[in-house]
C-alpha cells in the first residue's frame, strides 16, 4: 500500500504473480522478463490513472491502451479493476518490504520498530490520496474473485511486520497462530482507521496515533 510518485514508481511484481497463481493457468514459477515488464506497465498505467482521477478514472481499457497490451491480456492477468487496484497495492508492499532492507526499521524496542514501519507506510499513503482511496475501495469491495490478492496482501503485511518485531518481540512460549493473530489484528486496525480517513470521518491525522496504540496493546510483552 506504499506508494511513490509515478513517474518515481519501481514496481516489484514477485508478490503480484503469487497472488495471481489462482487465475493464470500456468504452470511456471517465475515471470520471463517480458511478462514481468508487460505486468509492471499495466500496474504503472492503473496507477497513473488513480493518480489522475481516482477511482472513476481506472477502467480497464484504458488501462489496457495505455500499457499497449490487448484488453484480453489484461483480463487474463487481472480479471476485474478490484483485483487489478489490489495488485498495485501488492507491489506497492513488496517495495516497501525491499527498501525496509536497505533502510531497516528504527526503534529502541520491536514495538518502536513496528511503529516506525507504519509510520513510513502511513506517510507515503497519505502523499497521494488519489491513488490510496481506490486501492483502499478495491480491497473493501468485496468481491470474491480477489480472494487471492487479498491473502496475498496480508501475507506481506504479516512478514513485514514480523520482521520489524524481530526475534525478541515473540513471547517465548507463544505458540504461531497466536503470534500471527496480534499481527493480523494490527493490520485490520490499520484498514479500519484509513478507511475513517479516506471516508472522511475523521482526519488523516487520526491515523498514526490509533497504530501507535494499537501496537502498544497488541504486541508489548505486558499486554
């Protein structure tokens, strides 16, 4: 959900195709170059569009003219604008877990650590609000066919956050799915207070302070 500037974006496509493996049929486990840069184009295009117009402004032959692919290509990749927005998002993840290996997260405890990962991705979400209302709309929509790009999305969400807590933000003796359950419940705080955001019930300032909460409850050793 971390999003830079177009004409700076560097999409990563990895996660998008894993997210992907339940609609293409294909047995191949790796993109070849040219089906990784037909893919980053289209996920460029769709978001330029949101950057432009927002939601409205995403349609899916536009998109397709714009990437110069075939409109059947994009629908065989990405087989609704739901699923094509939440594979921006995708992407838009998986940098954010690239440059956190460059840059790692700051903190003087695995909470601290968690907190500056979501501040760094709350500020980039907010830099272009565009772009984040329509992916934030996609992965609310409900829509069943993107199942898989919603799992995938959480998976990424729960790595990232794991490896901000580190080895010693686990309690010892806490068995995995407990572990993995505070994770996930940070993440649908996350969801909960951009969508009040976006929504326009409270402002962009009410984001941070709800995840800093929220962190402290969920994942310090006294909670």
């Amino acid at each position: 959900m971390i999003t830079e500037a177009p004409q700076h974006r560097s999409i990563t496509t990895r996660a998008v195709f894993n997210g992907m493996r339940e609609l293409v049929s294909t047995d191949a486990t790796i993109l070849t170059q040219s089906q990784n840069a037909r893919l980053a184009r289209m996920l460029e295009v769709t978001a330029e569009l949101a950057l432009e117009g927002g939601w409205d402004a995403v349609q899916m032959r536009e998109v397709a003219q714009r990437a110069g692919v075939a409109l059947g290509t994009l629908y065989r990749y990405f087989p609704s604008k739901e699923y094509l927005l939440v594979s921006v998002m995708i992407a838009d993840i998986e940098g954010l877990a690239d440059r956190l290996v460059v840059r790692p997260a700051e903190g003087t405890d695995p909470v601290q650590r968690v907190i500056d990962v979501l501040r760094r991705s709350n500020r980039a979400l907010q830099r272009h609000p565009q772009i984040t209302v329509a992916m934030i709309r996609a992965l609310v929509s409900g829509n069943q066919e993107i199942a898989p790009a919603v799992k995938e999305t959480r998976a990424l969400m729960r790595r990232i956050i794991s490896d901000a807590l580190g080895a010693d933000g686990i309690d010892v003796g806490e068995d995995h799915e407990s572990a993995l359950m505070r994770i996930d419940l940070l993440s649908d705080v996350w969801l909960a207070a951009l969508v009040s955001w976006i929504s326009g019930v409270e402002p962009d300032t009410s984001v941070m302070p709800k995840l800093e909460l929220a962190s402290q409850l969920l994942l310090s050793p006294a909670r």
